[in-house]
C-alpha cells in the first residue's frame, strides 16, 4: 500500500513535511520525498492524502472496555471500534472490571480474546491488589507472565503503601510501569467537584485538589524507597505538577498523563442538565474538572514538557446511569473519539506544536509502556493514522462508534478528525465522509 503525499509528522524522527509511505507486509518499507517510491504494483493500493497529515497511530494509556461485567456500556469490540475511529492503534485497558483483572486466568483470557478479536492492539493493565482493595499485592510475576503489559489501581487507588512497593519492584524486575489513581479518600470524602465556589453554588459535595497531591506524597515516598517506574493518572491540579517536576529533579523513574477533558474545560463548565435542578452528569469525573488557576497549570506542563503524554481515561457508562442526579451518577467520560481535536484545539491556539501533538499521543505514551511504537521509523510495524486538520465537525451521539455517548462534548463544534486508522497495515478504519 502506498499513501502519497501527506504532511508526514513524527517528532521522534523529527519529521514534519509532505511525503510519501510505503507499507508492505504489515510494516513500513519506505518513506521517501514526494514523487520518489518506486512505481507501484497493479495490486497495490494507493491513496492520495494531500492536505492530510499522516502520523504515528496513537496509544492511549488509560481506556476504561469494561470487559468483563460491564458490557452493556463497552466491551473489547465495541471499544476497538471507538478506538480506531479516534486514530487509537494500542489502548491499555484498565482493571476494575467486574471481576478485576487481578488473576493471571482473567489477564490470559482478555489476553486472548483480544487477539482473536483482531482489532486494535490491548494491553492489559492488571490490578495493583487483590480484588483492587488496596490491601493486599496481588501475584505480579504470575500476571505479567499472563501477558498483563502495566500493574494499576485505576478507579480506587491503593490503601497501603506497602503494596505499591511490592508493585514497584515488580516494575523494576520486569520493565513495566505502575499506574496510579492518586486520590486519598479520607481527603476526597464523597466529593464529587472540585472544591470552590463553583461546587458551593451547585450545593455539591467537595472534592479538594489537596485529596490528589497528598496521595502523590506518599507514593513519592515509597518511591524512593523501591525504585521502580511509577506513572502518575489524570493530573488535574497545580501542586501535583510541582510534585511531579520535583521527584523528577531528584532521580526518581516518574511519568504522568493529563486528560482532554481536563485540559479543554473547568468547573466553571458545570451546566444545568435538562430537566434537573442540578449540572449535566456528562460533566462529573474523577478527578472532578479543574479551577481555572489548574488548568492554566496543566497547560504550562503541557506546552514545557512536564507532562509525558494526553491519555483520555475514556470510561463509558450507560445513558440510565449517566441520566441520574449529578452527585448519584457514576464517574466518567468517553474520549477516544474526541482525543485528537479536542488536542488540536491546542494547536491551534498557539500552546503547542505539531510535533508537540503527536508527542503526546503516539511517540510519548508508547515510551512510557516501553513500546517499540508511535514512530513511522523503517521497518516498525505501520500502525498510522491520516488526520484531516481542516475537517470541521460537531460531536454528535448518532457519530460516536462506542456503545456509550457520556461525552462532556456533545454538541461542541471541533476541527481536526481522524480520516483512516491502520494496525499493521490493515485498514480498521475508514471514514467515508470526513470534511464538514
């Protein structure tokens, strides 16, 4: 397959102007100026993507498939599709499942039926606890051999710190990361929005940005203390950034992700939902959206580097549930559709570049995986998406590929949208009609 004329952009390479890519056998046989391949083959296709950038397909750390137990609002195949409709070629998906992935049995079996799925490429982050109680380690060894690619506490955190450390030096041993939920829950207490005047006027229980940072402190702590890779979830507040920067400053293996949704909006976004007394609960999640003071923080770590990749922390949920008083509704949004242009909102505002967004999508979170990834370099396997960047679009429920529409950007006016999505060379995605 050729594709000829995209503005090819891959920051590891420090690529960014018009080329054309070969793709053979499932990885990438060539990239070369326009006009310069060799002919093609009569069986080869081609496509044509001037005006269209082709980059690294992108990985997203943190997707919620809910599979098993939940798949009345996701599961692996409904998720693969929203995944390749968002230019998502590797997702990692999160433990608290129902049961959680905290036996090497129920990683294998995920394991398996994802590869037998053949759609996007999963990697299953197993549960830092048993039953992800915090209480307990689980079998690191045996869940890693079992094919889990990350350990996590996603959605409740860990009580002891004696587990993470377990965890931790699993990490060491094996080369993987230990992801993080940092809330402490006797901060957070059942808040459900961001401490402050916006949560004081709705009459919402509070959620103090102090319920985050303290949590990184003392996973800080234990890092010091065992040595491994620890990737801090869904940055949402000043301080943590100041954490971040300074456990970095002093030699400590430390990643982090922000989300879209805490970067595009905060708690000032808090509308009323129709027909309730109380705000729309596609606004409610965990963290709860920043103050504006934060945001403009999570923008700064964006643009100067801090942060190692944008994750969407896409968590679907059924419209019944969703459709409950704020405070009653669960946790959660979905993202992978809306990940790329709620991003380029940022690029086009000036706070990033080009480069800077694939970064943080494909070439920054396969780095923190240890994934041979995100980069259009010969010879690696041709997971690439094409991105029309003048494409204008409203985000809209009938659109969306996934099985839930708990998006806080439904009816928002976007640019920016992912056109094709390839995983080693075969098409998962294709969209028929993409300008307007």
């Amino acid at each position: 397959m050729r594709i000829l004329g995209a503005r090819v952009i891959d920051p590891t390479q420090g690529l960014d102007q018009p080329a054309d890519l070969w793709i053979q056998g499932g990885r990438i046989a060539a990239l070369a100026p326009v006009g310069r391949l060799p002919p093609a083959l009569p069986e080869e296709s081609v496509i044509r993507a001037k005006g269209l950038w082709l980059v690294p397909g992108f990985v997203d750390l943190h997707t919620h498939l809910r599979d098993p137990g939940q798949t009345e609002a996701e599961d692996l195949e409904s998720g693969s599709r929203a995944a390749a409709a968002g230019g998502f070629t590797t997702v990692v998906c999160m433990p608290n499942t129902r049961p959680p992935l905290d036996r090497a049995r129920r990683v294998r079996d995920l394991v398996l039926r994802a590869e037998r799925l053949a759609g996007v490429r999963v990697i299953v982050a197993a549960a830092l606890s048993l039953d992800l109680a915090g209480e307990r380690p689980g079998d690191f060894d045996a869940l890693i051999r079992a094919g889990a690619g990350a350990l996590c506490d996603d959605g409740v955190g860990t009580a002891r710190e004696a587990v993470l450390a377990a965890a931790l030096w699993a990490s060491l041993r094996h080369g993987i990361p230990v992801m993080v939920h940092c809330e402490d829950r006797t901060l957070s207490a059942g808040g459900v929005a961001r401490q402050g005047p916006t949560a004081r006027r709705w009459k919402l229980p509070e959620w103090p940005a102090e319920a985050e940072w303290r949590s990184i402190e003392r996973h800080l702590a234990t890092l010091r203390r065992a040595p491994g890779h620890l990737h801090l979830q869904h940055l949402s507040c000043a301080r943590s950034l100041e954490l971040l920067r300074a456990g970095r400053a002093q030699g400590l293996h430390l990643t982090a992700e922000v989300t879209p949704h805490h970067l595009a909006l905060t708690d000032r976004d808090l509308s009323r939902a129709e027909g309730m007394a109380d705000p729309d609960p596609r606004f409610k999640m965990n963290p709860p959206l920043p103050t504006p003071r934060d945001r403009a923080a999570l923008l700064q770590a964006l643009r100067d580097g801090t942060i190692d990749a944008v994750a969407t922390d896409h968590a679907p949920h059924t419209a019944e549930k969703k459709a409950l008083p704020f405070a009653s509704a669960p946790f959660g949004v979905v993202g992978l559709e809306t990940a790329a242009a709620i991003l380029f909102e940022r690029v086009r505002d000036g706070t990033i570049s080009r480069a800077r967004w694939v970064e943080l999508l494909a070439a920054g979170p396969a780095r923190v995986l240890g994934l041979d990834r995100g980069h259009l370099r010969l010879g690696g396997a041709a997971d690439v998406c094409l991105f029309d960047p003048a494409a204008c679009w409203t985000v809209r429920k009938c659109d969306l590929r996934g099985k839930s529409a708990n998006s806080p950007f439904l009816g928002r006016r976007v640019r920016g949208r992912v056109v094709a999505t390839w995983v080693a060379g075969r098409c998962l995605f294709w969209r028929r009609k993409h300008r307007g």
